[in-house]
C-alpha cells in the first residue's frame, strides 16, 4: 500500500533487553541477522539479493555527475504494480566498472507515453539511454518520436537478478539514500515459492 510507512528498529534500541541476548541476536547472519537484530521486514528464507547491505550499500556519491561515464535509465512501465524508473550511473573503468542508482520514479498508473515522457524529463539533460519493458512497445516507439534514446531492455529475469547480485556481491552498486521503494524492494525482494521465482 503506498499510503503505508513501514517502521523499522534495531532490536539494540530496546534497553530492556538483556546483554547475552542481544550478544546471541549478534551472532547470527543473513536474513536472521536482518530480522531478528537490524529489525528489518524481510523473508526469513528466499531473499533474491541476500548480500544487499543498506548500511554499507545505500549512499550518496556527491561527485557522481562528473564521475558518469555514461547514463542508462531502466523503465518498467507497471499495468497492475506501479511504474518503476530508476536513473543509473555508469562510473569506473575496466575491473572497477560500477553503477550508482541515483534516481527514482515510482507512480502508480503512468501508462501513456505523454505523462511517461513527463516523469523522465528531469533526467533529459544527462542524454541517457532508456531500457524499456518490451512490452511497452508504444511507449518505446512515442519516446523516442520526441528525441529518447531508447532500447527494449532484455527481460529475462533470471538474467536481470545475475546481473544485478553481481553488482552487489562485488560492491560494484550503490543506491542513493532518497530512492526508497528501490532499496525497499532490495531489502524484501523474494523468490516465489509456488513458482520458483523473483
């Protein structure tokens, strides 16, 4: 629900709790450690980006713009879950090749191309390539009508969750702190266990 606010609190803010209890919540690790210690709302088992760390992962570069070797912006345009827009950085070079996300749009609704355009407008200015659902085939086709530099995007999720766990499990991404819902889905993201899926 977007109207919602999800309040989350390390177990270590309660004083009332005993020493060797916090010491044992201190020993575990991964989802356990993220639940029962950090006070997070994950999946205890299934987590699609198990070494997604907020702490160490979610910040700003301030210097990013002059960093950028190139821009993408990757749309997944929503008909039941909401839009998703998310600007990325390129930075680095060869082994150090990196990616800082440092924008979002997050909208439910947004399915014509005009109000499309609109949301993305803000980011024109760094000319940035734009992977866009392939099923949104109109929604490709109007953007780049009106000087978009925009591509289907490969959307193989398998693919996409390789890349992406990559990226993380190298320390190769980052996420600026204002890109909530992202780093929300991050931190929650979970395989379905009818279908064996994100």
């Amino acid at each position: 629900d977007p109207n919602s606010e999800v309040i989350e609190c390390a177990s270590t803010a309660n004083t009332f709790l005993p020493k060797d209890y916090i010491t044992a919540l201190n020993r575990m690790q991964g989802s356990s450690r993220d639940r029962y210690l950090l006070g997070r709302w994950c999946d205890a088992e299934g987590l699609v980006y198990p070494e997604w760390n907020e702490v160490t992962m979610a910040r700003a570069i301030p210097d990013i713009t002059s960093q950028a070797r190139r821009w993408l912006i990757g749309c997944d345009v929503g008909r039941i879950d909401p839009c998703a827009f998310l600007l990325a950085a390129v930075y680095g070079s060869g082994e150090n090749l990196s990616v800082h996300i440092c924008g979002e749009v997050y909208k439910p609704g947004m399915e014509l191309s005009t109000t499309i355009g609109q949301a993305l407008d803000p980011w024109k200015d760094k000319h940035p390539l734009v992977l866009m659902d392939p099923s949104a085939g109109g929604s490709i086709s109007d953007l780049h009508a009106t000087g978009w530099d925009v591509e289907p995007a490969k959307n193989r999720i398998a693919d996409g969750v390789g890349v992406v766990r990559n990226l993380i499990g190298t320390g190769k991404l980052s996420v600026d702190p204002s890109c909530l819902n992202l780093i929300r889905e991050l931190n929650s993201y979970s395989i379905d266990k009818q279908t064996d899926l994100p």
